[in-house]
C-alpha cells in the first residue's frame, strides 16, 4: 500500500512539472518565449519600405534567444500582453533581431552599435533607419515599454490610440488620486462621471449608509475642485467624500451585478482595462462611436460581430 501511495506521488510530481512546460508551449506555439507572442519580422529593409508607405515608426528588438531569466519574464510579461502586442503589430513595424547570433544578426548588431549577448533592447526608427527617440537601455516594465511607444508616436506626429493610453493608466491605477461622490443612483454616477476626462476609473459603492461613485482621477490632468464642480453640474455630488474623511476605511464596494450598469448590456469585451470599462461604460448608451474610441481594434471587432 505504501509503496502504491509513493507511485501515486511521484505521478502527481510528474503531472506538475510538465504541465509548467505545456502552458508555456501551448501559448507560445513555435515562437520563443524570449520575444513575446507578437508577430515579429526579420526583414529590416521591409520594414523600412512599409514605414516609407505607411508612415508607422519601425520598432526593432534586440533580443537575446535562447535567453535568461530576464529576458523570458520580458517576453512573458511584457512583450505577451494582450493589448500592448495588438498596439506593436497595428501602431508600428515590429522587426526582431537576435543579438547572440551570427550572419544577418551580426551584422545589424554592429550597424547598430548594438553589444551582443545583451539584455533586451527596443529602438524606434523612421523610414531611413535613424533613431526617432535616443536610444534608451533598461527599458524592462510594462510601464516603461508604453511610455516609449507613445513617446515614438508623438514625435513622428502619429496619434496616440487611446487603449494604449489606458493600458499605461492601468499600469498606475492604484498611483492616482480618489474621492466619492454621493447621489441618488450609483448607476448614473458611474455613467456620468466616467466620461469626464482625467477620470481613470469609476466603482460604485457604498459609504455611510449612502449610494456613492468611487472616482479614480489623473490629478495632473484634473484637480479636485474642478472635478467637484463637474459633478456637482451633473448632479452627482450631494456629498463629497475625499480620502481625509476616512474614504478607505468606510468604503465598501457594491455587488458585481450594480458594477457598470450601462456596459453589462453588452457581452463581455476580452482584455478590457478598468479605464476602458469606465469610459465604455459612460458612453455606451450616449455615442456608441465615442464609447468605440476606447477599444482596440480587435475589442472592436469581437463586440461588433457579438
């Protein structure tokens, strides 16, 4: 019996350890985990060619495969995000370049001034291969690859979409500043101050016995008072409840179901971030162009044959 217990173990052992090598495979199919699941070319000069046409910045990364640690949490965690992959593949011309390999790689390398062997490098280039924003190494988080996009994107004159944006304020979702607002249906809260711009996020709740909208905001882009005055206009204030009158400690969060009234009318968008629910949320019901602003491409395209 013991010894059938021990063969029992040892297959569970088993069944762990390779599964932690089948999740891997099945996500990234035949591509390597060093280099994300975007769908890289190896062609620069096409590259080039397309940007000429097309006006897109060239992304090129200098990856190392097979790679360490670093560079597969890279590849894993950065470069498989859903939405920042569908912004590289439709905002730019995503070229890969190895740089622990010999040939064509070794060549670019050197163009480059590129080390090889070394950690993971972005460079954004125009259509003549030079630079469109100085060369930056240690570019490693979620946070930092975005700002660099939309850094890349500004300086050629191309429109920043606005996932992207978001996927950079879901980055820092938890840095903004919050205050609740009370009235007399958190439904209405959410919808109508969700559409204010510098609103990151919005959440119904509850607070002192009251229906409140927990509003997440960018108080670069909109201060307190005049975020307050906004609310007030649209007749969501009757009580304003910012963080020095113990918000955190009283707040409660509302059920799933009282959660973004207006948007559960609509089947479940794939890989929405908290901004893009609050915006979709404000203007589902208003401007269904202006509520499509906020999606990707691909978001678009599942809600509109849903």
């Amino acid at each position: 019996m013991d010894s059938l217990k021990r063969i029992c173990m040892n297959l569970k052992v088993w069944c762990v350890f390779i599964s932690l090598f089948l999740i891997p495979i099945s996500l990234f199919g035949n591509q390597n985990i060093e280099v994300g699941l975007v769908n890289w070319s190896r062609d620069l000069d096409e590259a080039y060619s397309k940007s000429h046409s097309t006006g897109k910045p060239v992304l090129v990364l200098f990856q190392e495969v097979p790679g360490c640690s670093g560079c597969k949490t890279f590849g894993r965690d950065v470069l498989s995000h859903p939405l920042l992959v569908e912004a590289i593949e439709n905002e730019f011309h995503p070229v890969l370049v190895y740089n622990n390999r010999s040939g064509a790689d070794e060549k670019l390398l050197k163009k480059f001034k590129e080390p090889a062997w070394n950690y993971q490098v972005l460079r954004f280039l125009d259509a003549k291969g030079e630079d469109i924003i100085p060369r930056k190494d240690k570019v490693w988080s979620l946070e930092a690859v975005v700002k660099r996009m939309m850094e890349a994107l500004t300086k050629v004159d191309r429109q920043v979409p606005n996932y992207l944006k978001t996927l950079l304020a879901e980055v820092n979702f938890d840095k903004y500043e919050k205050v609740a607002f009370s009235m007399y249906c958190f439904w209405t809260g959410e919808m109508k101050l969700g559409g204010l711009e510098g609103v990151i996020g919005t959440e119904a709740g509850w607070l002192e016995g009251h229906e409140v909208t927990l509003v997440t905001y960018d108080k670069s882009i909109l201060q307190l008072n005049n975020l307050i005055d906004r609310a007030k206009e649209l007749k969501c204030a009757n009580e304003v409840f910012t963080s020095n009158r113990d918000l955190i400690k009283n707040y409660r969060k509302a059920k799933a179901s009282d959660q973004k009234k207006q948007l559960s009318r609509l089947k479940t968008i794939p890989n929405l971030t908290k901004m893009q629910a609050s915006k979709m949320n404000a203007y589902v019901t208003v401007s269904m162009p202006k509520a499509l602003e906020w999606l990707s491409p691909k978001q678009k395209s599942y809600l509109l044959s849903h």
